[in-house]
C-alpha cells in the first residue's frame, strides 16, 4: 500500500505517540521547553524593567514591545538562513544554544547584560521557531493523513510549556531572585536542547525528506514581474493583507496579558485566592490554560457545525468582537481599582476566558488561509509576512502599555475596547466582500 490521501505510507514511522512519528515527541519536548524559557521570562519581563531597573512605564512598555515584536520579525530571516544555508536542524540547534546563553546573559545584573540577553533570546528565536515546525510537517509523508492530529499535538506542547513557565520562572524572579527567574529559562532551554540532540536519529527521515526538497529559487521569483500574477492572484493577496490588518490589531489586544494587564495585575489586583498567594506573573499562563482546555471544544465544534462552520473573514470578526468584549469587561474593574480597592483575580480570569474564545477563532486559521491564498511562487514572502502581524501586535501591546500610570484605567480599557468592537464591526462588513477576494479558497 502507498501513501495516499488517507492514509500513511507502507514505510511510514507509526512506532511513536498514538501511531505517529517518533520524532513527534522529540519536537514536542522541544518546542515545550522552549515556550517554558520564553514565557516564563516574558511573564516577569515588564515587572522586571519597572521593579529592578526602575524604568518608568512608557519605556518599559517600549523595551517590552521592540523585544516580543522582534521576536516574531526575526522568524522571517529564520526561515531563509534555514534554506539557504544551515538547514532546518541545525538552526533549531543553534537557535536554541543562543536562546539559552540569552537568558544566563539576562541573570547577570548589570544594564548591558540585560539588552545582550535579549537581543540574544531575539536572535535564536528566529532560528529556531519558524524550523521547528517546518521538522514536524517534515516527518509526514505527502498526503498522509495524521499531519493535522501532528501539528495539533505540537501545538499541545507549545501551550504546555506556556503554561508551566511563567508558573516556575515567575515564581522564582518574584519571590526569590529576579535573576534567578532568568537563569531558570535558560536551564529551561537547555533542557530542551538535551533532548533535542539525544533524539536526533528520530528526526531522519523527516531530515532526509527536507534534503530532497530543491533549494528555493529566490533570484528566479524576484526576477518576476508584479504582473506576471493573475487577476485572481492579485484579488487573494489583497484577502491576505485585509487578514493580516485585522490579525495585527487582534494580537494588539491580546498580547497587553504581558504588557499592560501584566502592571494591571500587580498594581491593582488582589493577589489572594482561597487562601493562596498569587504573583502577577502567573497571570500570564492563564490563556495558555484555557487554550488546553478549550481547543478540542473547538475542535468539536467546527466540525459539528459542517457547512455552517463561519467562513474565514467571519472568524476573524468574531476574534476581534471576543477581544473588545474582553477589555469592555475591564472597564468597570478598571474604574473600581482606581478608587483604591484591590479588585478580585477573576475579573483578569475572565478577560482571559473570553479572549481565548477569540484567539481559538483566529490562530489556527491564520497559517493555514495564507498558505491557500498566496501565489505557490510567493508563499514564503507572504508567510514572512504573516508574522509581521504578530510582530505589530507586539509592539502596540507595549506601546499601550505606556499609559498604564498617564490614562484612567477605564479609559485605556475603554479605548481598546472601541477600537476592537469597532474592528470587528468593519470586519464583519468586509466578510463578503473579502470571500470574493478569496476566489473560492474555504
């Protein structure tokens, strides 16, 4: 029997998880000690800068921002020296050395140390993220069909470790050692390195399918002309950059969990519940948490709903309206804060709850619908170019951030608020128009 459309190959690797590929828990372990070093230090980041080096709002707020942006601009290049020149292996294992030696860069107190080790963490990451995924589509044959229930796993695994990190790591750096917290991602890291290096024979085949893949031809599609794309190609790019601008404002609202609500936490919110003491740091894994939770029941519920499943643009809206419904829950919680009363946790739970109900919406369809609608020649340009969404989101997140101690709380909650409602609004005007741009692409 060959490789089909339903099912793997004769040759295929069934001797790991559930039937699929060895190398699948080789990656999963890796990617979940990765998102460990990186959430976890994020999850302190900002209360770090206004804490321990004593800036004030505004530029911790612009540091943050420039750092968790350039994360995801720097996947772009990753991607590209992967092809070219070290291959897909060896960036994932020298973007995690470098990630590692940013973070025990980070434990050393001095100013200097402190934007070494992040440049460093910005540099790796961007080796690393982009090819850690492109090995886990790479232990699947063509067509074979376990390669969504694979990226689902992995998928498990970056939330896992976004989860945990921020739980370990902000424990560390607030209640013992800020420093401490840094070297805990490093060893983090390390640790997924350890393991990536002793499964390396699990990843040959997917190895050896990305050595006979042909080199991109980057001279030969800059040497085409803008018109050599179709009327219809020209139509599904202008879809891609509608999505993208609606996906950079979404990631504007939702990365503020480590930015904005990060200082909302600690400054405003009773760190007490049941008894157990809380650190604001620990705020942060909350999304990842409900992402666990949360997406099998969309899973579930996308192919429940069969041919009524909302199309594309129409998930998009609905992500922007979850995220304004967020921050709209914010507003009074805000407003009681500022009159000196320490507010309850659960108003930061449930902002979180009803943001995940958005990034389940957005998320898992934004890779996918570029990957269908960019030009075949193009679609790594415009892959590129999908990350820069999160890289704005990013920067926006720490820019809003800078009006924590300058805005009424309800103010600034209110102001995301509108721009997100009215988003999703504009969005849900632009669903059918945008359908037609797609030119039939689900």
């Amino acid at each position: 029997m060959t490789s089909g459309a339903t099912a793997p190959g004769i040759h295929a690797d069934t001797a790991g998880w559930a039937g699929h590929p060895r190398g699948l828990s080789t990656l999963f372990f890796t990617e979940t000690w990765e998102r460990f070093s990186y959430y976890g230090m994020r999850a302190f980041l900002i209360l770090y800068m206004v804490h321990a080096l004593g800036f004030d709002d505004r530029h911790a707020g612009a540091v943050y921002g420039t750092y968790t942006g350039s994360v995801w601009f720097a996947a772009i290049f990753g991607g590209i020296i992967a092809d070219r020149w070290l291959g897909q292996f060896r960036s994932v294992l020298f973007g995690g050395i470098i990630i590692a030696l940013g973070h025990f860069t980070l434990a050393f107190k001095a100013l200097p140390f402190f934007y070494t080790g992040l440049s460093l963490i910005v540099i790796g990451t961007g080796l690393l993220k982009p090819n850690v995924s492109t090995l886990v589509g790479s232990l699947y044959e063509q067509g074979d069909a376990r390669r969504d229930a694979g990226f689902s796993i992995f998928y498990m695994g970056i939330n896992l470790g976004a989860f945990i990190g921020p739980i370990v790591a902000g424990y560390l750096a607030q209640n013992v050692d800020w420093h401490l917290g840094f070297a805990c991602a490093g060893v983090g890291m390390t640790l997924g390195l350890i393991q990536y290096v002793a499964g390396r024979a699990r990843l040959a085949p997917a190895l050896a399918r990305l050595a006979e893949q042909p080199k991109p031809a980057f001279a030969a599609a800059a040497g085409k002309a803008p018109g050599a794309f179709t009327a219809v190609e020209w139509k599904r790019i202008g879809a891609v950059i509608v999505l993208f601008l609606a996906a950079s404002l979404f990631w504007a609202a939702y990365e503020q969990a480590g930015s904005t609500l990060n200082l909302f936490a600690d400054r405003y919110v009773r760190l007490e519940l049941l008894g157990v003491r809380l650190y604001a740091s620990w705020f942060v894994s909350i999304q990842a948490g409900f992402v666990i939770l949360l997406a099998p029941v969309f899973a579930w519920l996308w192919v429940r709903l069969g041919p009524r499943e909302p199309s594309s643009p129409a998930k998009f809206a609905i992500a922007l309206f979850f995220a304004g419904l967020a921050f709209l829950l914010l507003v009074p919680a805000g407003a009681i804060a500022q009159g000196g009363v320490k507010v309850s946790p659960l108003w930061l739970v449930g902002a979180y709850f009803i943001e995940e109900l958005g990034e389940l919406s957005l998320s898992p369809v934004g890779l996918s619908v570029v990957t269908k609608l960019a030009p075949t020649r193009i679609v790594g340009l415009m892959m590129g170019v999908w990350f820069l969404s999160n890289a704005l989101g990013n920067k926006l997140a720490g820019w809003s951030a800078g009006f924590i101690s300058t805005l009424p709380l309800a103010t600034l909650f209110g102001t995301t608020a509108v721009v997100m409602l009215g988003a999703a609004l504009v969005m849900a005007l632009l669903i059918k128009p945008v359908r037609r741009l797609m030119g039939g692409v689900h």
